[in-house]
C-alpha cells in the first residue's frame, strides 16, 4: 500500500490550499485516514482524521479553518486548508490506519505514511 501525497505550495496569510492523498490498493474506505504536520524544529502534529463513515476529528487550532474530507471512488483524502496562517507552515503527510478514538492523534497507531507535502504559509 502506497499513500501519495500532493497539493502543497505557498500562499500568502489567509489564504487557501488544498492537498490531496491517494491510496493505492484495495479496501481503502474501511480506514481512517489521517493528517499530520512537523515544522521545522517541532515534533509531529496531528491535524485531522476522517474514518469510514466520515466522522472527523480536528485539532483545536485548525477547527473551523480546515476541512478533511474523502472521495471513496478515486481512493483520496482531502484537507482544504482556509484562512491559513503563518503557523501552518510545516511538511504534511497522510498516514492510515484503524486506531482507536482514544488513540487517533497518535501517529505511532497508523500503518502507511506518505512522503509528505510542503506548505509554506507568508505572513
């Protein structure tokens, strides 16, 4: 299973992007697709998660401002990224996997990572 990552770039604060991640391989719709970021000199961040059924969780700084969502029939998750600031500027990568709710905002649950996206944000 493969995950491509894709639609990152630069914009200006408060401005919009959209990235995309493809599956490749089967069963795509029976997992949760998730959306994590690093910048530089921090550690990984989660930013949002959308399961089977849609249902999706977000970090508090990205509520309101980020939208996940998925297509089913061309295996791809989405984050359209709104209003975006300066500190959005980080590497995003999408990782699947079936972790628990508890659990969802721990990287160390999801099986495949892609090979991430940048975005850059300018104030």
């Amino acid at each position: 299973v493969q995950l491509q990552a894709s639609g990152g770039g630069s914009v200006q604060a408060g401005g919009s992007l959209r990235i995309s991640c493809t599956a490749s391989g089967r069963h795509f719709s029976n997992y949760l697709t998730g959306w994590f970021r690093q910048a530089p000199g921090k550690e990984r961040e989660f930013v949002a998660a959308i399961n089977s059924k849609r249902a999706t969780v977000y970090v508090d700084s990205v509520k309101g401002r980020f939208t996940i969502s998925r297509d089913y029939a061309k295996n791809t998750a989405y984050l359209q990224m709104n209003s975006l600031k300066a500190e959005d500027t980080a590497i995003y990568y999408c990782a699947r996997g079936r972790p628990i709710l508890s659990a969802i905002r721990d990287g160390g649950m999801y099986y495949d990572w892609g090979q991430g996206t940048q975005v850059t944000v300018s104030s």
